[in-house]
C-alpha cells in the first residue's frame, strides 16, 4: 500500500496503530481540511459525561501533524471558561471546542468569535496553520453533533463583535462578509 507524503502514518500503521481519522471538510473557495484522531468520539462522550450536564471548554493543539483536544475545563457558570494559555500553548495551541449541554443554544456565540479571535492573536504558529480552528459539540438525537470552522479575522473584526451579546444566526451578515473576505471557513458538520 502506498502513503505518499504521509511517512508517519504508515510507520505507526506498520506497528497495528490504528491512524484513522475523522475529516472535515471545507465548502467554497478556499479549502481547510482537519483530521481529528479516531478516537474523538469516544473523547466527546466521556468528557460530556464527566461534565454531568455542564459546558467544557477544550484547547486543540496540535503535536507531530495531529490535532488533539488538550487541556479540558468543565465550568459551573454560563459561557464561562479558565482556560488560559501557559508557556508553549501559543506554540501548538490551533484553537478551541466547546460543549453546548441541552437547553443552550446549538450555535456559536459572539463571545465564542471573540475568543476564537483573541487566541488567533496570541498564536505564534499561523504561518504553518493560518486558520485558528473553533468548534462547537452539541447533543443530538443518536449522539453528538459536531461544528468546526476556520478563523483568520481582520484587525477591525475583534472590535466589530466585541460587547455584543448574541448567537451567531443573529450576526449572519457579518459572517457573511467574513466568509467572503476570507476570514472565516465553515465545515461541513458532522454526527460524531
């Protein structure tokens, strides 16, 4: 079998580790594709269940050309979160996830944006992955549900979203331009 261009897969392959992964695909113009290990699934559900009904909030760094979901923060309040970015985080660090338990909302917040926009200021590796990756988990009927876009926003963007208090649905024309702007990817959403 050949893997061309993909020398680290086939060595864990030829060791019995399984390299699958799950691939979201961009729609349109431009093209972001990102590969989340096989396990995510089993990852979603035990952090929901370790959660007990409650959000968490999720770095997702990349390491050796894979993207991981790392460092989890369960929070008691409403779009709250102390996830912060330690020393090397700015390094690896290509966004964040997010789970939305039922009764909120299944769409992204302003406030989600805003950070979305605060990390893809303070990440010192866009020049490899220029997108900054946001993603959204939410239950549905067989499972979970899963959204992922791709952020590289303008400087004004920031300013443009900021105090404003809102689900994404009620902003629609500012992602709009933002997608036609090249600021913003939306993936395909998937049923994980």
């Amino acid at each position: 079998m050949s893997w061309p261009g993909e020398r680290q897969r086939h060595a864990m392959s030829a060791r019995g580790v399984t390299s699958s992964t799950y691939q979201y695909n961009a729609h349109g113009k431009r093209v972001l594709k990102i590969g989340l290990p096989s396990y995510t699934k089993e990852e979603v559900k035990h952090l929901s269940e370790i959660a007990q009904g409650k959000e968490w909030i999720a770095e997702l760094s990349m390491l050796n050309g894979h993207i991981i979901i790392d460092d989890v923060q369960i929070s008691d309040k409403l779009d709250y979160s102390e996830l912060r970015w330690n020393i090397g985080d700015d390094v690896r660090d290509v966004g964040y996830i997010h789970y939305h338990p039922p009764g909120i909302i299944p769409e992204f917040s302003s406030e989600d944006f805003v950070l979305a926009f605060q990390i893809h200021k303070l990440r010192k590796n866009c020049k490899d992955y220029p997108y900054t990756i946001m993603g959204l988990v939410y239950p549905s009927k067989t499972g979970f549900k899963m959204r992922l876009y791709g952020v590289k926003p303008s400087d004004s963007r920031m300013k443009q979203l900021e105090g404003v208090h809102s689900v994404e649905s009620s902003f629609n024309n500012v992602l709009e331009d933002m997608i036609h702007n090249g600021e913003l990817i939306k993936m395909k959403e998937v049923s994980i």
